[in-house]
C-alpha cells in the first residue's frame, strides 16, 4: 500500500522516516499488541527459543491512590505467567535503579486480587533498553537480583530487574538486535519481525495515518522534540566528518552555535 503524500503534512513525513525503535513514541506503536515482536525481544534476551508471549500492550497507566503512578512501555505475559515490563530509555537519568524499582512495585500492586495469598504473585521483570552502557562495564546485559547478603543466596522474591546495554552492537543474537534499535531504514534491519513492523508504520499508508494522528496527539512540543534529535544527530555525524566549521554546521542544522559546541566537546571533537 502506497502513502498518498499531499495527505501527509511534509513535517510529520520527515519525522517519521527518523525515528527508531529506541525512541520511546516508536517502540510503544510497534509492539502494541505486537506477540511476535516482543517474543522475539524475550528470547534473545533471556536466551530460551522457547519463551511464548501469550498478551502485550503499551502505554498502560497504574494509578496509587497514595501517590505517584506509572505508565508502562509495554507489558507482557508469557505462557508461564510470568510479567514483564519493558521500558526504552536515552537518557541515563530515566533508568535509575529507583525507578526500576517504582515500576516493579507498581506492577506487583496489580498482580494480587483483594484476599488472595501472595505465593500467587507472579514473577516480574523490568527490563531496561538502555541508549548508553550506564554502568560503563561493558556488558551486554546487567542482571539485579536480591540476595541475603550474609548467606550469598538468592532471596528469591520473584522480581527481576534487567539492563540492556544498547551501546553494544556487536555480532550477536543481541548486539544485531541493538543495531535494529538504533536503525532508521527497516530494509537494513537484521530481523524480519522487525523490520516488517517498522516499515508498516513508515511506508504503508494505514501505519503511517497512525503515526501522524499520534504526533497529532503529543502536539508540537513533540514533534520539535523530534526535530531538534533529528538535528543532534546529523550534527554529530557532521561533526565526526570533519569536513565542516561548527559555525557551518549550526547553520545546516539549525541548531545554536552554542549546541554545537557542546556536542563537539562531547565526542571529543
């Protein structure tokens, strides 16, 4: 199915040609009710071929009574009844290990009808997909358990909370699930599920109304949000080039000479 352009306000065309699935509007529209897509995610990474996703959705509020709520990303059942919330986050401060723990509490709030016995609470996961290796160790994953310390054993609560380090991208089952997170074209994704459901909400007219009326929705605020990243990224790349003054480049992208300067000092340039 082909995008009749005049329909598509030019702005909103641009915008949706950069987004991936690491930024957070984007993530939560592909996998909405997506099985296929979040099973995938699952198993890679917990390494298990036999991991069945049973219910998925994105942007479901938990509401307290007594305090803060939360909107999840996308939560997920598995067939073993397991749940599992996972979250896109750019920015280190949105990943804090207090919020990881905000959001497990949260959905433990839910899990529990009114008398019943908490042997029945389910297992969790929060899942962090992070932009930066925030722990700067290296590692693909970062798994945090409880354990009693004086014993060295597991405290085995049933909560889990998981880091996925999207810095790394390297040549694995999970380093080409990264690179697909960081990808703007579809046709250059690795996995199929993926690039199928990116390219539905890019290039196919239904998928692409439905990201219009969602911008529509988040307003301008938004879409200059989207801009001005669009515009960081292309001036970083510009920057590692070499070939331009920083004055030059704050033209071409239209960013401040200040911004420029400070992403020049942050990639060393």
């Amino acid at each position: 199915m082909k995008i009749i352009k005049k329909d598509i306000p030019a702005e909103y065309g641009v915008l949706i040609q950069k987004f991936r699935l690491i930024d957070d509007t984007f993530f939560n529209v592909c996998f909405d009710n997506y099985t296929e897509g979040m099973q995938l995610l699952l198993r890679i990474f917990f390494g298990r071929d036999d991991l069945i996703v049973k219910h998925v959705v994105t942007q479901q509020s938990a509401d307290n009574l007594y305090g803060r709520g939360v909107r999840f990303d996308v939560l997920a059942e598995d067939s073993e009844g397991k749940l599992y919330d996972c979250e896109v986050q750019r920015a280190n401060e949105g990943a804090i290990s207090r919020r990881a723990r905000y959001n497990s509490s949260m959905m433990d709030s839910r899990a529990l009808a009114k008398g019943e016995d908490f042997s029945k609470l389910p297992e969790t996961w929060v899942i962090f997909i992070t932009e930066n290796d925030i722990y700067g160790a290296g590692c693909p994953l970062y798994h945090v358990e409880r354990i009693i310390q004086e014993l060295q054993r597991p405290f085995d609560d049933g909560a889990h909370i998981l880091y996925v380090n999207g810095a790394n991208r390297d040549d694995t089952p999970l380093g080409r699930l990264m690179q697909d997170f960081f990808c703007e074209n579809p046709n250059k994704m690795n996995y199929k599920e993926l690039a199928k459901r990116a390219d539905y909400f890019k290039a196919e007219a239904e998928g692409v109304h439905t990201m219009c009326e969602l911008m529509e929705k988040f307003g301008e605020k938004k879409l200059e949000e989207g801009r001005m990243e669009s515009a960081r990224r292309t001036a970083t790349a510009l920057i590692a080039l070499g070939k331009l003054t920083l004055s030059q480049i704050a033209e071409a992208t239209q960013l401040s000479q200040e911004e420029v300067e400070r992403l020049a000092g942050s990639t060393g340039a």
